[in-house]
C-alpha cells in the first residue's frame, strides 16, 4: 500500500499515475483478505495493531486514489501535471468518498460548495484564489 500510495498519489500527479494507481491499489485491498493475525495475545499485541491500522489506512489510500484521478485540476496538495490551474467554474465542489470494506470498493461522489458561513457578521465569506508561491 505504501509503495502504491507513494509511486502513483505522491504530490505530483500525472493521469497515467493515478490510473495506474486506481488499479494498483484496488489489486491490494483484495489482499487483505489473505492477512492474519498469528498473535492471539491481549497483551502488547502488536500484529494485531499493524492489521486494524492497515485496515483503516487501506480505506484512506483507495478513496484518495480514486478521487485524486477522478479530480482533474490542480488544487491545494493535489498538483496534477496534466491539469496545472485551478478550475472552480467546474471542480468547485466537495469529493465526497465512500469504502465498502466488505466488497473491497470506492464510490466517488460529489456535493456543492456553501458558499456561506454560519454568521456573516461574524466571520465574513472569504472568496476562493489561487494559491500564489
């Protein structure tokens, strides 16, 4: 998973990467059905730690994998090389991820933005730029 996460979701993106890191990714949440835990103890039972933490962090990886491909700009720690600006009049929208752990699948979605805070008068709306370096 670290491999996946690291060659194909690293900072810069390319399509190319992040397809083939939708397949990589998927390829290895299906093995995590073929993990063990060997150490039945209670007590400082760190196999079993490292399995819940995988299994946590393989949900994580696959949701970021698929949404980061299917995102086709450049935004905040998401620099697309095929994408470089910034494109609010069509990405401006929330990615919201679903994981199914026991069908080992992603579902991506979208949601508006609000355009809005709780209290204007307290906390006026920033409006969105882009990130200047």
């Amino acid at each position: 998973m670290q491999d996946v996460m690291q060659q194909h979701a690293a900072v810069y993106r390319t399509s190319e990467t992040l397809s083939q890191g939708k397949t990589k990714i998927d390829e290895v949440v299906k093995k995590f059905d073929d993990i063990k835990v060997t150490d039945r103890s209670l007590i400082w039972n760190t196999d079993l730690v490292e399995t819940l933490e995988l299994r946590n962090l393989l949900g994580c990886a696959a949701t970021t994998m698929h949404g980061a491909e299917k995102r086709k700009e450049s935004r905040g720690a998401h620099a697309h090389e095929n994408y470089p600006d910034r494109d609010d009049e069509n990405w401006m929208e929330h990615t919201v991820a679903y994981f199914d752990e026991k069908k080992g699948e992603t579902t991506i979605n979208y949601r508006p933005i609000h355009y809005y805070t709780l209290d204007e008068e307290e906390c006026a709306t920033v409006p969105p730029v882009a990130r200047v370096y």
